[in-house]
C-alpha cells in the first residue's frame, strides 16, 4: 500500500499519474485537502483521505496498513515560522512511523547537506530529513537543486515584457532539474520494495548554465529576445512581502537566494546524474516554458 501526499501538486500529481500508469504498484491512497482537484481517474482508482498530512489522526488513518509514503512538505506563503512550519508535518509522520508499519519513506528534499548553513527553507528541509531518518525507516531523500518550474511564474513577464528575474548572480552556474524527474524518479523507488537505508538520491539535470545562459535557451526556444534582471537579496525579500509572504517566509527565502549564490551547493560543483535527471533545460523550454509563455 502506498500513500501520496500532495497529489494534487507540480511533483506529486506527475508521480501519482506515474502510479497509476504501472500495473504492479497495488493499492494506492492519497491525502489532499481538496479531492476536486485530483483528476478524474484519480478520483476513480484511489482511496481518498480528506484533510491535511500535518493532522495526525488524518496522516495516521491513512497510513494504517500502508508501508510505503510519499512525503512532500508543502510551501505556506503566510506561514509564521519556517522551521515550525516543516515540524508542524514532520512530526506526525515520526510518530506515524514508529507505531505503525510505515516501512519505506520517499521525502522530496534538497541539495545542501552538511553543506548549506542558515538557508532558510533549504536549511528546514534538511533538518526534516534528519528527523525523519531518526526514526530508523529505510528512507530516501530526493536532492534536486533550483527546480525549472520555479520560472513559470515569470511566464507573464517574459511574454508581455521579455524580462525574467532572479536574486541569483547572472554569471553563476546554477544547476537545475525538472518537477517530472523527481516524480519520475519518486514512483521508480516506491514500486520498488527492495531497497533499504538510508541514502540521498542526488536529481541534478544535465546543464551547467548560468542566468544569463538559461536567457540565451529561452529566447532560442521563444523565438524573441529575452532578457534576465538580478533581483537584490533585500529587494527580493521585500517584494515577497509586498506579494503577501509573512516576515518569516520572506526572510527564509532571502536567506535561501544568499545561500545558493554564497555557498554554491547548487553550483557547477553539482555533478549531474542522468540516470535520475535526464531532462535538459532546453528540452524543459520547449515542453513547459513555451506553452505557458504562448497560454
């Protein structure tokens, strides 16, 4: 039995489909808030539990009888505390895992261990990882860097504007991976029920581009020219703020945008695993980018 958590999101609705395209993978459980969301051949193949995986008594009725969890701990724009947000799902799940027969767990993660220091979200993912791991379940970490989908949000700008930002420098290599990899990657390892311990499973895609060179792809890939605007670490936090994210949030993602570009683990250093991240970011433009640009 398999449990997925954030069905309905950019990872866990690609690794749930993937679930459901595999004849071996038994009976399968979701939690989502809002089960209108799922598709409808979700909707029709597996059982619903309604409610958030922060809340025990809805993360422990559906684990129950299940030895296999996805785990993805959702972003919370208004949350008040990073590292409570983070604990506030991961401990429920320690509990769930020491009292019932949870065997297996496949928790989206983060490049950066013993790396990455006062990284904000980075930073609580990684202590997340440590929680978890302490309980001794046979535990796999997906390690991705900066993901390509964290641009789709830009999608306007870049049409209507040719413009793009990042508080990120623009002649930095910054690795990257696709939302599909992790999910791909996330099914293959919960249809498997051989392996065991503990490990990182590094998702670093095949490029070594900087800013300005994901800039040159999109506008090969767009047709147009399209150019990339730094973002200042403060700048960046304080329109985070202006967009709704509380203080805390905020604060966390600018320490997170200093972290990447001052301590590099998501840098050229990175080495790229085909095996787990085979999607290159042109491949990505043209599937993804292009079509929300276009609308």
């Amino acid at each position: 039995m398999i449990v997925v958590t954030t069905p309905t999101g950019q990872i866990g609705r690609q690794l749930l489909d993937r679930l459901l395209d595999a004849p071996d993978a038994g009976p399968v459980r979701v939690i989502v808030r809002d089960p209108a969301r799922l598709a409808p051949r979700a909707r029709e193949r597996v059982e619903v539990f309604q409610g958030s995986h922060s809340d025990p008594d809805v993360l422990g009725a559906a684990c129950a009888g299940a030895d296999r969890v996805f785990w993805l701990v959702p972003p919370a724009f208004g949350a008040d505390s990073v590292d409570g947000h983070f604990r506030g799902f991961t401990e429920p799940l320690c509990q769930v895992i020491e009292a019932q027969d949870v065997q297996r767990v496949v928790a989206v993660s983060t490049l950066g261990r013993k790396v990455a220091e006062n990284a904000g979200q980075i930073s609580a993912s990684l202590a997340m990882d440590e929680e978890i791991m302490a309980t001794g379940v046979h535990y796999r970490a997906l390690c991705p860097p900066f993901l390509m989908e964290n641009l789709l949000g830009q999608a306007p700008a870049i049409r209507d504007g040719g413009v793009f930002r990042m508080a990120a420098d623009r002649t930095q290599v910054l690795r990257t991976c696709a939302t599909g990899d992790i999910a791909a990657t996330g099914a293959r390892l919960l249809l498997d029920g051989s392996w065991t311990g503990q490990e990182d499973v590094p998702l670093v895609g095949p490029d070594a581009l900087t800013p300005e060179g994901m800039t040159e792809v999109i506008s090969e890939v767009l047709g147009r020219p399209v150019r990339m605007e730094p973002t200042g670490i403060e700048d960046y936090r304080r329109a985070l703020l202006s967009q709704g994210a509380s203080e805390s949030v905020a604060q966390g993602l600018a320490d997170m945008a200093r972290a990447i570009t001052e301590q590099g683990f998501y840098g050229a250093a990175a080495p790229s695993t085909p095996e787990t991240a085979p999607m290159s970011f042109r491949q990505w433009c043209e599937e993804v980018l292009k079509p929300a640009v276009r609308g």
